[in-house]
C-alpha cells in the first residue's frame, strides 16, 4: 500500500470517527426542554449557593433530621463547602434550644459525611443573602424575621394585648367627656 493511500484512508477513518451524535434534525420541543432544564438547574443551583441558608422547612417538622428538601440543597452545599470554605445559615425561627442544637448537629454531620473539612464552614443563624443583597432586601428580610418571632409566641401576644385592651378601655371611659 502506497504511503499517500494509508494517509488518506487514515483521514478518512478519523474524520468519521469524530461525528457527534448530536441531531440537528431532532423535535425541535425535545431540545428545548432539554435547555430549559439544564437553565433551570442551574440557577437553582446558584441560588442556593447564593443564599447559603437551611430554613426550618428544610427539616423534617420537629426533628433534627433533613428531609427531602433539605438533603437536595445540602448536597449542593457540601459540594461547594468541600472546595471552598464559607458561611452556612442554619435558620432558628421560634424552635426550643435543645431542638436547634440537634439541627445544627445534624447539619454538621451531613456535611462531614460529605467530605467537607471540620472547621471550613463556619455555621450561624444569620440571614439570607450574598454579595448582590441590597439594603432594602435586607431590611424587608430582617422584618419579617421579627414578624415571624412575633407571630411565633401567639399566647403570650394574645393574653397581653387582652390585658392592654381592657385597661385602654377603662382608661378611655374614664378620662373621655361624654
């Protein structure tokens, strides 16, 4: 076989070899939902990295244990947590001491279980944001956590509002000229 021949058929072979398999010719529907899934995907990917925060309906309700939810975004968390260190919010909102602890320790393990290194994220009960949070974002997110705490002790609320209902009342029909 001549050396210009065996070049030739090489070329040959390579250059089919190196199709894709990619159709153009395919339901045009069919790549579309295959585009907009991986967009979604990833924007939610990044708005979890963004907002780096387990809130409690992350978690199973009242337990320590992560539920469906919960596992989802701590595995894009640990992924990120195990290149890079950061800032992790674990969110309280009105939940006794000893169960928040318990989250927070569950947290801390999910993490380790992923490889995440002990003291490469640093755990808070900070909220939400990232980088491009404006001020204004802040201060709505930070009133309706006090909203939230406020809604949370409902009897305490209700019994004094009853009482300062009933002294307005009386103060009222004392100090007002009818």
């Amino acid at each position: 076989m001549r050396p210009a021949t065996a070049l030739l058929l090489c070329l040959a072979l390579g250059a089919s070899a190196c199709r894709s398999t990619y159709s153009h010719e395919g339901p045009t529907g069919v790549r579309n939902m295959w585009t907009a899934n991986e967009i979604r995907e990833a924007s939610l990917r990044q708005a979890i990295l963004s907002q780096s925060t387990l809130y409690p309906y992350h978690f199973v309700p009242g337990a320590a244990e992560l539920n469906e939810l919960g596992w989802r975004d701590m595995e894009i968390l640990a992924a990120h947590f195990a290149a890079h260190a950061g800032t992790l919010s674990v969110r309280r909102g009105g939940l006794a001491e000893e169960l928040y602890r318990e989250r927070l320790q569950s947290v801390e393990t999910a993490l380790a279980a992923a490889g995440v290194a002990p003291g490469r994220v640093r755990i808070s009960d900070a909220p939400p944001g990232g980088a491009g949070t404006t001020s204004e974002r802040m201060l709505e997110v930070l009133e309706n956590a006090q909203e939230e705490l406020r809604s949370d002790d409902v009897s305490t609320s209700s019994q004094s509002s009853q009482t300062g209902s009933s002294s307005t009342q009386s103060g009222t029909a004392a100090g007002s000229p009818r």
